[in-house]
C-alpha cells in the first residue's frame, strides 16, 4: 500500500474490526443523536471546533449534491472531482473548456485538464489487466497500489522502494500522465483482534460490518471482510455463540464476505453500527467522493474520523497472487482489529461506505499503530459496500437494513 514508513516499520496491513452484527442495542431506539459521537471524533481527529465541525459537514453535504449533479451533466467531459474541507468547495475537472462556466454557474470551482476520465482509466485498466497475470513474476510484481487521481489527473503508481516492476516501463509512453510514488515494503495481511464485539470464524477473529436483509423472505446476513472467513463456515459472534454460516467470501481481488444468520434466537439485527457512546442507525449505501469526511469503528482503535483520499484504488497485499480492486483509501486510523467493520460517512444521515480492509502500519514499542503515531497521515483502506451489495443484491435479494 502508500507510504510504510520504515523506522520500525511493518507493512500495510488487513486488519480487524467490529460493527453491526453482534447483539443489537437494548433499546434501538435510544440510538445516540448523528452529532455525539460524530463532533466529538472530528474534533479530535480533524482539529475541529464544534462549530467547525458542523460547518464542514453542511458544506460537504452540498457539495455531494453537486458532484452528483455535475457528473451527469457534464457528461464524458467530467473528469473527476474532489471536496477540499480547506475551504468547502468542490473542485470538478473538465476537459472542455467551455463547459467550466457550468461548474462554476454551480456553485463548484472548474479546473480544464488535459485527460479526461477515459483516458485515465484506460491507463488504470492496463495495469489491472497485467495484474491478472497468474505467474510468480507477474509485470505488476513490485508495485504496492495504484488509482486514478483526480487532483494530480494522472494515474498514481505506488512502487516498493528497491523494485522496477515490469509494467513501468510499459507506461512510460504515457509520460506524466502516471505519477510513480515509492513506499518502503509492500502491504501484508493480518486477521486478529482482541477484546470488544467481534466475530469468529476458523480461528481467526474479525469485526461485523452491516447487517443486510432479504425483504422477501426475511432473512438477515451480514457483510464482513472477505479475508476474515471462508465460503462455507461457520461464524460464532462474541461469547462464541453460533451466528451463521458463511454463504460466499472473496478475497483477493475483491475483499467482501455474506454470513447468513442462522441463530435467530440469539442473535438481533437491525441497522445498527457500534460507536463509542453506543449505536448509530446507518441508512443506504453510498460511494462518496474524494475530500468527504467519514468516520469507523474498530475494537482496536474504537471510533476515529478521516477524510476519503482516493478512491478504486488497486492494492496489491503481500504474499497474495492477485491485487484486491475497488478499494477507498481514507485518512481513519485502522490497526490490527479494525478489519471487516464499518466505515460510515454523514450526508446529512448516517449511510454505509464500507468495509475496512487494510492499512498502512509502523512498528512502536512492539505494537502494529496507524502512521499517526509517528506524526503522519494515515492510509487506511475499506471495500465499499455499494460495490458489495451489486454482486449479493441479484444473488441473494439482500439490502442493508
């Protein structure tokens, strides 16, 4: 993954964490108000004031609005956008020039590129397609992530320090339209947590992401990380009691899991997502833009709130034959005992982003911590959800609850 600082260093890793589907709240009604645990988090974590906070989220809220409105409008010379928390607006790349007076008519600041989307991600696409390589030295070999980049409007390439993978010489053509960045080792995976709600599976402990249902039928699932279970068995939740059985888990390529509940009796699910104060009703699924503030729950770092930094980003975990695609990086602390659990954002009601999968980790006093503990923005990582519920919705008929 980006930047595994090397000063006692570990690399970015999949890690745990809970949320949703262990027992729900005593009284699901007494749900803590959006603001407890959200200006409380971003004030620590942001450096907000409260009134700071508020600020930000009305300003994001808009400018989520707008991203939605100007993608379709502009069409196939919208070439991404992103929110800057700085000054609360939301910058869309164009690459008509006579289509930046609509943006700005808007109420968003234009900026007139050389790339459009297309390109870019034609550009993205050759290194997807060469990671599909099943052989011990694939072109993609050496290389920690890569993502289209909107701010740079280029293609970020991350590369582990000492490595020349193959499929760099291959984009040299496109010259600046890819950015090469360098991280000290390639990221690894990791599935253990301690203490807290968590679920169980095969030896391996990992945290609940969000509870879905099949309005049809009625029966309830849940969605966790794909690295944390395997197809087919069984899932305890905290106590060990007997949750469910694992329907589908992938990982790599996608890192995405459905565990569909079988212990009724025990178990209760609504839409629920665990925060430090108590429980927060999470509504639909969303895939927010870059700049968006979003918040998680982890057993090991609790609740803590970043900003979305890039998104479809392509991972590649050590010691894995595949890259895992898709996925969002965002500024949270994660650390082992963060994996599988959600990741939620304010817009203005709580919705589901994703499920945390990885993050870049150093190595202080003998304990894997997320890259503020060293004085540096975290890089953390989450599969969305939306992208889950695309592949479970027509198999399965499930929805969040």
């Amino acid at each position: 993954m980006h930047a595994l600082l090397r000063l006692a260093v570990v690399g970015a890793s999949i890690t745990a964490l809970t949320a949703g589907a262990t027992a729900a709240p005593r009284a699901a009604t007494a749900a803590p108000s959006p603001d407890a645990g959200l200006i409380s988090a971003m004030r620590r974590d942001l450096g907000l004031t409260e009134a700071q906070s508020v600020s930000l989220r009305e300003k994001q809220d808009a400018a989520i609005t707008l991203n939605e409105d100007l993608t379709n409008q502009l069409g196939d010379t919208f070439a991404g956008s992103w929110f800057d928390p700085a000054d609360g607006v939301l910058t869309v790349n164009v690459s008509d020039p006579a289509r930046a007076p609509e943006v700005e008519q808007a109420g968003g600041r234009a900026r007139v590129v050389t790339r459009t989307s297309a390109e870019l991600d034609a550009i993205k696409g050759e290194l997807d397609a060469a990671s599909e390589q099943r052989k011990a030295l694939s072109a993609t070999a050496g290389l920690a992530s890569w993502h289209v980049d909107p701010k740079t409007n280029s293609v970020v390439v991350t590369v582990v320090d000492g490595q020349h993978p193959v499929v760099l010489d291959a984009l040299a053509r496109h010259g600046d339209a890819v950015t090469v960045e360098h991280v000290a080792q390639a990221p690894s995976t990791t599935k253990w947590m301690n203490g807290g709600e968590r679920i169980s599976s095969g030896g391996s402990l990992c945290s609940a992401g969000f509870n879905a249902v099949n309005p049809g039928t009625g029966k309830t699932f849940l969605l966790t990380a794909g690295h944390c279970v395997s197809p087919g068995a069984n899932v305890a939740g905290e106590g060990g009691h007997h949750f469910g059985t694992v329907l589908e888990s992938f990982f790599p390529h996608w890192d995405h899991a459905l565990i569909e509940a079988e212990n009724t009796a025990y178990w209760q699910q609504g839409p629920y997502v665990q925060t430090n104060d108590g429980y927060l009703t999470v509504g639909p699924a969303q895939d927010l833009p870059v700049g968006t503030a979003m918040c998680k729950y982890g057993i090991t770092t609790l609740w803590s709130c970043g900003a979305i930094t890039a998104k479809d980003e392509t991972v590649q975990y050590q010691g894995k034959p595949e890259p895992v695609r898709y996925l969002t990086r965002n500024t949270a602390c994660a650390e082992p005992g963060d994996s599988g659990g959600a990741n939620v954002a304010y817009t203005p009601a709580w919705t589901a982003e994703g499920m945390t999968s990885g993050a870049s980790l150093v190595e202080v006093d003998g304990q894997k911590r997320c890259l503020a503990a060293v004085g540096e923005q975290n890089r953390s990582w989450y599969y969305p959800v939306a992208k889950a519920l695309e592949w479970y919705g027509p198999r399965f008929g499930v929805t969040l609850m």
